[in-house]
C-alpha cells in the first residue's frame, strides 16, 4: 500500500513538474532532482495505513515558506541546484497537495465502505 501511494504521488508530482518545465536541460535536471527528493520525503512521511483521524478534504496546505520548515526547503537550495527557498516552499507544497490529492480519494473510499457495511 505504501509503495504505491508513494508510486501514485510521484507520478502526479512528475506531470505538475512537466507541465511547469521549459524543456530545457536545466529543467530537466532540477525536475530529476526534485523526484529524487520528493522520493526521500515521501519514504520519510508516508505511513503504512493512512491515518482517518482528520478529513484530508478540511486539511489546511503547510505554509512551507514558514521558518519551521527550513530544514524541508534546505536540501532543495544547497549544492547549487539553483532553487531558491521560495521555489523550494512551492515544490514542497505540490508534493503536500498530490499527497492530500491520494488522502481525499482513500478518505471517500473509506467513507464509502462504510456506508455500504452499514446497509
């Protein structure tokens, strides 16, 4: 379940980046780099079963640009990848967002599931 939660965000995280990419070699290469990392964060985030506790639908977006985030946006703006915190902070928030995208489908499914055990 994990792998694929995590194959199913990556994959919309990639389209996000490729409709966003100039097509250039640069781009290319930091697209490839935020995948990398975005793969990192998300082994680091993602749990075995999705926790129900909170509506994904009513969750708030993190403001990554926040100081509390600084070690999230630090790899993203060291070793020269030319991004910079404010790019960082919206490449965050589009791997948050295709997360939450894959909590809402699991939240109405679960919710479904319920209503038809319940009838």
């Amino acid at each position: 379940m994990r792998e694929k939660r995590k194959q199913s965000c990556l994959l919309l995280l990639f389209r996000s980046l490729h409709q966003q990419s100039v097509r250039s070699t640069a781009s290319s290469t930091r697209a490839t780099t935020l995948l990398v990392f975005a793969h990192s964060f998300l082994d680091a985030t993602l749990d075995d079963m999705p926790n129900f506790a909170q509506n994904p639908h009513e969750a708030p977006p993190p403001d990554y640009g926040l100081e509390c985030f600084l070690p999230a946006r630090q790899p993203l703006v060291v070793n020269d990848f030319l991004i910079s915190h404010e790019e960082a902070a919206q490449r965050l928030l589009a791997i948050w967002q295709a997360q939450n995208a894959l909590d809402r489908q699991e939240w109405d499914a679960h919710l479904e599931a319920d209503v038809q055990a319940a009838q």
